[in-house]
C-alpha cells in the first residue's frame, strides 16, 4: 500500500557535508551515519569516492566505510549504505576498502549482480552469495557482532551525471556523451561484484550556467540510457532547487512517455526557492515513491553556485506522516540529529518540522 512504499534515502552525510569548507572529522561523519542509522532510516548515502581536490571533504569517506564495515551499526531494520563516485578509479578505492575487509581478502567475488531494486525487496535479505551479506570484519568482536547480526547491511554505488554540457565539465570535467562512456563498464564492473547503482541526473529541473529551462526528452533519453545499461535506479535532481511544480510535473510526464517507470525513479530537490515539498507531492502524486533528503536540509553542489541545501529530512518526515505514509522514522530522534550536525558544524539548522518539533 501507499502508507508502506514511500522510501527517503538520506543524503546528509554525503550531499550534506561535501560543500562545507572547514574540514568536518572523520569521526563526527562516523557518528553522524551511526545516529542516522538508528532512526529507522533504510537508505544512507554515507560518502563519496571522488578527486580529493575536487570535493576535499569527502576525502576521509574511506574511514566513513571503513567504520561501518567494521562495526555495522545495529539497526531494527536492513539498511543500505550508497557511496557516490564518478569513475572507475572511485569504484577501484571503493572495491579495496571493501576487499580489505571482506574475510576473503580480495575482490573477486564470484557473485551474480542483485536484482533490480524495485522487485528486489526482500529477497536482498535472501542471497546467500552476495558481497554485501559477507561477515564484513575479520577478527575480534566487530566481526562476531556483524556475523550475528540479521541486519547485515548492504552497499551500493551511486554514480552522477548531469543533463547540460556545461553542469557536466563543471562537474565531472567531461562531456555528458564521455560520462555514459566511463559508466558501462563501471555499471558492469559494479554488478558483477553484487552491489547494486543508482544514478543521479543532475541539473534536471534547471542548471547553473544554462538557465531553468532544461530539456526534459534530454532527461528522459539519459534515464533510459542508465537503465538500459544496467542501473537499478535513476535520481533526478534538482541540483539548483529552481524547479517548480508544473515544470517537475512536465518533466515527469515525459519521463513516463518515454517509458521510464515510476519505480524505477527517486526525486532529489534541493530547496533553494523553497519548493522541494511542493515539488515532493508532485512526485508523490505522479507516482514516485522514493525522495531524497537531507537532515537538518544540510547541503549543496560545489559546482553549483548559490545552490542550497537539500530537502530536509524532518520535514520529509513530517508531510509523509501526515499523508498516511508509515515512514518507519524517529521524528524526534532525526530532528535531534539535524540540530546536533548543524551545531556542530556552525551552520543554523534548516528544517522547519525538526526546530518545532524539538520546541514541543
Ligand atoms: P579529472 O581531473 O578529469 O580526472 O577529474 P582524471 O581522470 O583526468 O584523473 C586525474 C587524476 O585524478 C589522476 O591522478 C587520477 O588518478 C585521479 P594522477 O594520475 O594525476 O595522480 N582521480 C581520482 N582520485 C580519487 N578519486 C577518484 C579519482 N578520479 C581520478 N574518483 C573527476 C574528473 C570526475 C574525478 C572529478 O571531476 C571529480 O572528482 N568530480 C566530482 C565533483 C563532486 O564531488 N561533485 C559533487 C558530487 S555530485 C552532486 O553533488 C550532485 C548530486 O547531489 C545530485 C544533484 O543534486 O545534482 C549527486
Ligand atoms: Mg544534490
């Protein structure tokens, strides 16, 4: 039913904290992720494998999954962490953290690729031969722990790419046509070793250097592109927050026309004019049921000038419940988190839902 399938992935940590300039501790990333996890949240974006000099923030993310393989948070539900990476040389760092600490010591995972995340469900808690249900640490008690534990989590790729020419050389230094070029093998590549991929569209609704009106078929061509290789899910995002209501409807009608599902879709809006709520209920309305938030609306591009942060996570909360939808997460602990990581990093705490509801 409706009230059971909205999902949220959590991009905090990630889309969050790239764009802070004073450099956040590996360990408050940690412990971000760790809280994160234990409010009922089922998908965290915890990093990012990209050019350290490009996003130097996301540099310790290595010791951000390190931790969680380590040490996997105990959490009431399955979990699944996406790490975000633009190439092959991301994916390679990504595969040897992960091999250092599988008890098989090395990549080759002789593994089929996961199902499809939208018929995939349960059955991701069932394979017995994927990575991602491998005891994760080698000794000691973390290793006991995980191995004990039902909730074993699971790891994905997300890989992104945007829908101008000029958003994707700002961003990824290359044409859009080069990006699909590097993504099949990586696509490949990441599937045969059972993680599944998600892939952000960025500048879908608007972009920086070409203005609001982007091409939708352009959006809709991309999409079916990445599925077609092999992606389990495609994000379409808001990367400036200058969509608005009929332009997110238009643009998923023509993703529809074109045969895009809308299970296989999430929307991204960050809500830099205010109107990722109005947009989410578009979605939400048009069928989509998987929307990306931030806690405390932390975040932001670094390669997208005067963009803000993403939709925040309490008031994602807050609307869905108040529509019916079980979202399985703590309002109260989450808005405890945004004002905490906010504080913490000296920025004011964006989400509406979450300062009220602690002011109860
Ligand atoms: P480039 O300089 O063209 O890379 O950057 P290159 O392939 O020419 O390689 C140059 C050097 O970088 C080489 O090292 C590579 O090994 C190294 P050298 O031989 O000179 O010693 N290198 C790397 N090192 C670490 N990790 C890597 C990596 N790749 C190459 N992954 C590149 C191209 C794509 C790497 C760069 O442009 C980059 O890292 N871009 C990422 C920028 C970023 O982090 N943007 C924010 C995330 S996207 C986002 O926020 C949008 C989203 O939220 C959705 C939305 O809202 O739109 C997802
Ligand atoms: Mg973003």
């Amino acid at each position: 039913t409706f009230a059971d399938h909205v999902r949220i992935v959590e991009v905090g940590p990630r889309d969050g904290l790239q764009n802070e300039k004073s450099s956040i501790s590996p360990e408050t990333k940690i412990h971000l992720v760790r809280r994160l996890a234990a409010t009922g949240l089922k998908t965290i974006e915890a990093g990012s494998f990209v050019h350290p000099k490009w996003t130097p923030q996301m540099a310790s993310s290595d010791k951000v999954l390190q931790n969680i393989l380590q040490q996997p948070p105990h959490t009431s539900q399955p979990i699944t962490y996406q790490w975000l990476l633009p190439n092959m040389k991301g994916l390679d760092n990504f595969f040897s953290i992960q091999a250092q600490n599988s008890t098989q010591g090395d990549t080759s995972y002789p593994t089929p690729p996961q199902s499809p995340r939208h018929d995939s469900g349960p059955a991701q808690n069932t394979s017995t031969q994927n990575p991602n249900d491998m005891p994760s640490a080698t000794s000691g008690a973390a290793a006991m722990d995980s191995k004990s534990s039902p909730e074993q989590p699971k790891h994905e790729v997300s890989i992104f790419l945007s829908a101008t020419e000029s958003f994707s050389q700002k961003n990824t230094n290359c044409s859009i046509a080069e990006s699909l070029e590097r993504f099949q093998p990586l696509i490949t590549s990441a599937r045969d070793k059972g993680f599944g991929v998600r892939a952000y569209i960025s500048v879908a609704l608007g972009c920086p250097f070409e203005g609001p009106d982007v091409d939708p078929h352009k959006v809709a061509e991309l999409a079916a592109s990445l599925l077609e290789m092999g992606a389990d899910e495609i994000s379409v995002a808001d990367t400036t927050g200058m969509g608005t209501a009929p332009r997110t409807r238009e643009l998923l009608r023509t993703l529809t026309a074109a045969g895009i599902r809308n299970d296989d879709l999430a929307l991204h809006f960050h809500d830099t004019f205010g109107q990722a709520m109005v947009n989410t209920l578009v979605g939400l309305e048009h069928g989509v049921r998987t929307f990306d938030s931030a806690v405390g609306g932390l975040g932001g591009c670094p390669y997208s000038p005067g963009a803000t942060g993403n939709v925040a996570t309490e008031d994602l909360v807050y609307s869905l419940e108040s529509l019916g939808v079980n979202t399985g997460i703590d309002l109260s602990e989450i808005s405890k988190i945004g004002d905490w990581i906010t504080g913490e990093i000296g920025k004011p705490n964006e989400s509406r839902a979450g300062k009220a509801t602690l002011a109860k």
